[in-house]
C-alpha cells in the first residue's frame, strides 16, 4: 500500500507538469526529473523489507525510470506511465501471492514444536522424549531444514540450539530474522544454550527477542517440559 500510492503521488505529478508544459508548449525537463527521481527514492525506502520480492519489484523500478527517456515525447511518456501502472499492479499480485495466501496454508498445517539441533543424538533423545508425550514433534538438523518446513506450516513453538555448526545460519541469526517477520514473530522460540552467565544471558534474549534460554547440558529432561506451556 505504500509502494502503491508513493508512486500513484508521483505520476499524478508527472502528469500535471505535463499538462502545464502541454499548455505552454515547453518542457521544463529538470521539474519532471527530480519528479521521477524522487519516486525512485521513496519507492526505493519503502522496499528495503521486501528482499524475498527483489526480481518482482524490478519491474516497476525500471518502468519509473524509463519516464525519463520521453520527457521530450508526451505521448511516449503517458504510454510509459501506463507501463508503471501496469507494473505496479503485477507487484500487487506478486505480494498477495507471496504473503496472504501462504499466510493461510501456515494457519491451516499446524503442529506443537519445530525442533532445529545438530547434534544426531540430543535430537533424537528429545524427538523421542516429546513424542511418548503425544507431542507433535518435528525435529531437523538444519536451519535451512526448519526455513523449509515453516513455509508450508506452523509451529506452535521453536526449540532452537544457539549453535548450529552444521548450518549456514547459526540459531542466534535464525531467531533474529524470524522475529523480525510479521507471520513468525507471535511463535515463541526457547533457545538451548551451553553453559553462560545471567548476564549473558539476557543480552542474548536481548538480542534475538527470544522467549526463554534453556542451558546445556540438560541434566534432566524434565527442564524441557517448559515447551508444554506454549502448546494449546
């Protein structure tokens, strides 16, 4: 909604400068220039939280650059703004696509915790621990494993080894960038953590915005129990 009526504000602007150039027969080429560049700039502010839609903004930036070529030709330069039009609308369509309804397969496909642990057997240990509980439990390796599954559905809570060597992002930068999104943000994540100070402690709930911390080593079980209050 703001891409859209940042760029709608800016061609309206284009044309009224047309209109008036129209009317007295001369181009004033520098008004209608830092028009269109500063709707590059406001378009390009309001994208910087849209990396998963780069290829499909692309479009619509070219689109409003490419008004600059037909300052000189007014009939070139409505068809080209038509073109934007055009692109903003594809966009549109792209981020309903991308957003709402996989919003709705999340809300549909949900389970009790998405476990993310690289070591084989403290992830089998606790797949097992919460399975004889009846837990709904998937446990994966990888981040890049968890990413997978969050995508077709959700979790009602994370557990999540801060250290995952095996990943490309470790547990502490996964839990950042999934409360940093809008559709994760509300799913608690328990970190597991080894041995740190309660100093340390808070600075990387801190951090991450993380719900809780258990430490490592889990000397009993039972301390994972803590998961159990999230699920409904």
């Amino acid at each position: 909604k703001i891409i859209r009526n940042s760029v709608n504000s800016y061609i309206d602007n284009v044309y009224q400068m047309l209109q008036k150039d129209l009317e007295r027969k001369e181009y004033d080429e520098k008004s209608i220039t830092d028009s269109i560049r500063e709707a590059v700039a406001v378009f390009e502010l309001h994208t910087t939280f849209h990396e998963e839609l780069k290829q499909k903004i692309s479009p619509l930036k070219v689109s409003i650059l490419m008004l600059g070529s037909f300052l000189n030709e007014p009939k070139k330069l409505i068809e080209s703004i038509e073109d934007v039009k055009n692109a903003l609308e594809e966009l549109e369509l792209s981020v309903k696509r991308h957003f709402e309804e996989p919003k709705l397969i999340r809300y549909v496909k949900k389970f009790d915790i998405l476990y993310i642990e690289d070591n084989e057997l403290e992830r089998k240990t606790v797949d097992t621990y919460f399975k004889r509980k009846d837990v709904d439990i998937k446990a994966v390796e990888t981040s890049e494993e968890g990413l997978d599954i969050l995508k077709a559905s959700t979790p009602q809570a994370i557990l999540l080894d801060i250290d995952l060597k095996t990943s490309n992002i470790d547990g502490a930068k996964l839990c950042q960038m999934l409360k940093s999104k809008m559709l994760y943000k509300a799913i608690p994540i328990i970190l597991i953590s080894a041995l740190i100070s309660e100093k340390e402690k808070k600075e990387i709930l801190t951090i991450t915005e993380a719900d809780d911390i258990i430490i490592k080593p889990i000397d009993k079980l039972a301390d994972l129990d803590v998961l159990l209050k999230f699920l409904i």
